[in-house]
C-alpha cells in the first residue's frame, strides 16, 4: 500500500486517505484549463483520490477542470475518488442548496458528490441547510456533508440541529503559521468523532525560504514545503488539501507523507511556530 492510501475514518467508519489535492484557483482562466485538467489526472494517476473543489473556485470553472479531469471514467473508477465541493454561503437556504448542489454536479458530469460542505456560514439558518443537505443525502446525490471554517461554537450550534450529527468533517485553515485551532477547535473535533481537513497547508506556499523549515529539509534530503505538509498530516485527526498544478509539487507532496519527524524536528518547529497559549478568533483565508 502506498503511501497516499495512508487513511482517516469518517464518522460512518468510511475511510478517505490523509492527502488530497485543492483545486482553488484553477478553473479561472481558459489558456489554463487543459494544463489545469492535465494536473488533475496527472494527481489521481499518482494515486490521489480525494479532491477538493467548491462552486466558489473559478464560479464553476474548478469544478468543470475537476469533471474534465474525471470524464470517461467507468463507475469503478469513479467510485474510487472521494470529490469533495462546497456550497456558498449565499446559497444556503434550503431551495438554493439543492439547486447549487445540481449545479456542481453538472458542471462535474458526475452524479454524486463524496462530501458537501457549507463554505462557511452565512445568513441561512443551520437547520435549513441541514435539511437540504440530508435531501440530497437521501437521494443520493451527495454521500457525506460537513462544514468548513466553521469555530468550536459553530460546531456546537450545528450539531444542536436535527441531523447535525452526521457531519462528516470541518474544513479549516491549518498548518504551521496557523496553529490557533489547537487551543479548543482540534481538540473538540477529536472528542466529537469529526475529522478535520486542513486547507491551505502550505499557506499558500508563503511557508517557503523558513530558516527552520530549510534546516529540516536539508536533514531530511527534502524541501521546505514537504516539511511543512509533513507536518500537517502528521497530526492526529487531520488531512490536508494541498493545491498544485506543477506535476513536480504533486510528486514532492505525495513524498511528503513518507517523512517521519523525529522529536528534535518538533522541537525545532514548535519553538519556530509555537502552539497557542490561549484562545483565539479562527483564521480564513
Ligand atoms: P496551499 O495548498 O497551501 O498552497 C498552494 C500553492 O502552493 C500553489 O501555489 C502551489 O503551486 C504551491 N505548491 C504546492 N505544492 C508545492 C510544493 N511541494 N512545493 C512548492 N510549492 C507548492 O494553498 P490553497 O490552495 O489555499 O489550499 C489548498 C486547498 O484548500 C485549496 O486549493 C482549496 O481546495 C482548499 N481551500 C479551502 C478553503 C475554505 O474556505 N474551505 C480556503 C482555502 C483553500 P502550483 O499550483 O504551481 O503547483
């Protein structure tokens, strides 16, 4: 088994693997969208099979670059993949989550989604969204929903819902330079059963040219950005969505799970990005 079958449990017991790959900014810009599609295939050929996309990214034009990148494939291949979207928050009420969820469908060709999360929260009423999210559950348009940026008091006025319960994981802005969660919302999502999936893990690749990143790396034969993804994935409870589109960055991030830091590499890194030592407000980007 490679490394990228490395897995995490849902709720329901389903597994979906620790690594991924975001599509944000892709979609947007036509003279792209080949390459864009190329990388996609090129991510799922090296054995990624969890993807990231949203109706946001591009208004669409992500998730037509992911159902480019998935079109002819037989149902078994497709069941293979676990596609992750999102509906806006502006889209939340009831009506407009079943009619944004037949819309990223179509603009995937594909007839499910693995994961619907709510991007992040909006004016719509939890228990509206709920209602539409177990709608398409139940019809089997989408298998799994979740939320994303969503703080320790979002969860637990969402899981006060009907049906709030299932969620299957929080979205949320982690990695080295943005360790804020680990006060309350890491820990509450660990007690609670949900995985969390962290976005931008390599903040935006701003994590490179770290002096104590790059003296790990060069211990470790590898770069800045595999420390810092290693870092990630090495947390209990956590996968993480790296977004690239250069087949050499897919290579390097599928690597990166087979890093193993040692004690002196946490060491170095919690005195370079300390954990918080108190609460505070969640990050977004
Ligand atoms: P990211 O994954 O932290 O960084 C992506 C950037 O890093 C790209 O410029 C990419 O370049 C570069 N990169 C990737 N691997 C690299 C490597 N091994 N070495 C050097 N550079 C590398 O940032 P992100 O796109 O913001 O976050 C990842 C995904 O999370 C998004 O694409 C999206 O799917 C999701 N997301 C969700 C939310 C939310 O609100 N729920 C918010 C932000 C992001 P190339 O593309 O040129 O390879």
């Amino acid at each position: 088994m490679g490394p990228v079958m490395r897995t995490l449990p849902l709720p329901g017991g389903e597994t979906v693997p620790v690594l991924g790959l975001g599509t944000w900014y892709m979609g947007e810009d036509a003279s792209q969208f080949d390459h864009e599609v190329s990388a996609v295939r090129y991510a799922m050929d090296r054995g990624i099979r969890l993807i990231d996309t949203a109706e946001m990214y591009g208004n669409g034009g992500a998730e037509e670059v992911v159902g480019a990148a998935i079109n002819g494939m037989n149902a078994a291949e497709r069941d293979d993949l676990f596609i992750v979207s999102k509906v806006l928050p502006s889209n939340a009420h009831y009506d407009n989550v079943i009619r944004a969820c037949e819309n990223s469908l179509n603009r995937m060709g594909t007839d499910h989604i693995d994961m619907y999360l709510l991007h992040w929260q909006g004016a719509a009423p939890f228990q509206e969204t709920l209602d539409a999210f177990e709608t398409l559950k139940s019809s089997g348009k989408i298998r799994h929903f979740g939320v994303s940026n969503f703080d320790s008091a979002d969860m637990a006025e969402w899981l006060r819902c009907d049906g709030g319960k299932a969620t299957a994981t929080n979205q949320i802005l982690y990695n080295l330079s943005r360790r804020g969660v680990e006060w309350d919302l890491l820990p509450n999502c660990k007690k609670i059963g949900v995985p969390v999936m962290a976005y931008s893990p390599l903040e935006q690749g701003r994590l490179q040219g770290d002096p104590v990143l790059a003296q790990i790396a060069e211990c470790h034969g590898v770069t800045e950005l595999q420390i810092a993804l290693a870092w990630v994935v090495a947390q209990p409870n956590v996968m993480a969505i790296p977004k690239a589109v250069n087949p050499k960055h897919i290579d390097q991030n599928i690597a990166a799970l087979e890093i193993t830091l040692d004690a002196q590499d946490h060491a170095l890194l919690d005195a370079a990005f300390p954990p918080p030592t108190g609460p505070s407000h969640l990050e977004m980007l």
